[in-house]
C-alpha cells in the first residue's frame, strides 16, 4: 500500500462532521481512499464525495477548496494522503 500526500486540513467543521481540505498536489476523486494523520489524528476511510462551494463533484484538483465527510474528529494542519492499493 502507497500513500500520496494530497493536502492538509484548512478547517474543521464539527457539527456535520466535515473537514475543509486545500489540495496541494495531485488530484482527489470520489471513491478514492484517504489517511489522515496528525498530532492526535489517524484516519482511514472511502471519500464518499466531494464538495466545492457546497457543490457536489466527482473530483478535486490542486489548488482547490473542499469539503468531505468524515469519521471522526480531524484537526487543521493534518496531512491528508491518498492510499494507493
């Protein structure tokens, strides 16, 4: 298993379990598995969709501002990577 550094977490939004994702490098597509890991975060799990402006997309490139559901509590500064099977 790979892991590709994709961005980093700009926000976390608790109330709906959603963490706000800058795209540094590379690009991120629905479906596609990500691992979050910070100081006090380590997290697996599907991107089950995506959201740019509170729009739903099929993929995110670099440079963009998203938005994806999570599992648990993820913090700003956490690395975000793209697992590769």
């Amino acid at each position: 298993m790979t892991e590709h550094l994709v961005g980093h977490v700009t926000h976390w939004y608790g109330r709906n379990m959603v963490a706000g994702i800058h795209v540094d490098h590379g690009e991120l597509h629905s479906g596609d598995v990500v691992h979050i890991v910070g100081h006090t975060s380590d997290l697996e799990q599907p991107v089950a969709s995506i959201e740019i402006e509170h729009h739903v997309v099929a993929e995110a490139h670099e440079g963009d501002e998203i938005g994806i559901k999570v599992g648990d509590h993820v913090r700003e500064h956490d690395k975000v990577y793209r697992v590769l099977h």
